[in-house]
C-alpha cells in the first residue's frame, strides 16, 4: 500500500499518461537509428534503446504505485489523533514545529512533509494532543510535545 493525496495521485497519473506518449518518439528514434546501418556501433540507437528501457522501468514504476495507492482523504474538520493526511503542530526544545503525515511517496522533511513510515512520522501516529512522544534520532532521544492537529 502507497498512501498518497489526490494531488499526488493526480500528479502520478499526468507523468504517466507523458511517459506513455513518450514511447512513440523513442519508437521513432529507434527506426531512425535502424536506418542508420550497423547497429553493433550506432550510438544513436544505443542511446534509443537506453531511453527506451528507463522509459518503460518508469511506467511499470508508476502503474505499480497507482495500483497500490491508497488516497488520503482531505480532512477539513479538526481530528483528535495523528493520523496520516494531518499537519500537526508539535514543540520541541522550545520551538513550534509543523508536520504534515504524508505517504512515503510525498514525503519532503525540509517542507515539513513527513511520511508515516519514518520514525518521526510513525512515532507521531495514533496520539493525541498534550500528548508527549518520544522519538528516538541519529542525536539522541528527543520529546515532542503535540500541541495540535488539524
């Protein structure tokens, strides 16, 4: 399972729906390339059949993850505990800090998107405002207190 928004979602299937569109130029490329003579030494066709491979590797990627994605549903009502899809606010060492639960696939630590699988995330998950949580990262044990969460 991929948990994701649906403008992530949205974004995925745009890059697909390209990728796909993409085949018929490098299809193109490959019989021009073809034309050319010795394919043993063509580095036009080499570098078809390369972009051709990563090409498709990608669209396997992204229909594997469309498949599998699970869409976050936008909450626009206050939630009582962390759960993915929700921005909280938390202090730490005295500073305010806001984090939004995202699927892996979104995540983006220096934004504030922290997905539900990193020890962050995870530990934020199920707990409830006033809560304390105790992370543990590369430098120590840290606590964050919840303060709130939308």
């Amino acid at each position: 399972m991929q948990y994701i928004s649906q403008e992530g979602l949205d974004e995925h299937k745009k890059e697909l729906e390209e990728l796909k569109l993409k085949r018929q130029e490098i299809a193109l490329r490959l019989e021009e390339a073809k034309a050319l003579g010795d394919l043993a030494e063509n580095v036009e066709y080499s570098a078809a059949k390369e972009a051709q491979a990563f090409n498709e590797g990608k669209i396997v990627e992204l229909e594997q993850l469309l498949r599998e994605a699970v869409v976050i549903e936008g909450n626009n009502k206050k939630s009582n505990i962390v759960q993915i899809g929700c921005t909280i606010e938390v202090k730490a060492n005295g500073k305010n800090k806001f984090f939004t639960i995202v699927g892996s696939e979104e995540a983006d630590p220096a934004n504030g998107k922290i997905s539900n699988e990193s020890p962050l995330g995870s530990a934020f998950l199920g707990h409830k405002e006033g809560e304390t949580v105790e992370v543990e990262t590369p430098a120590g044990k840290a606590n964050y207190k919840i303060v709130d969460i939308n």
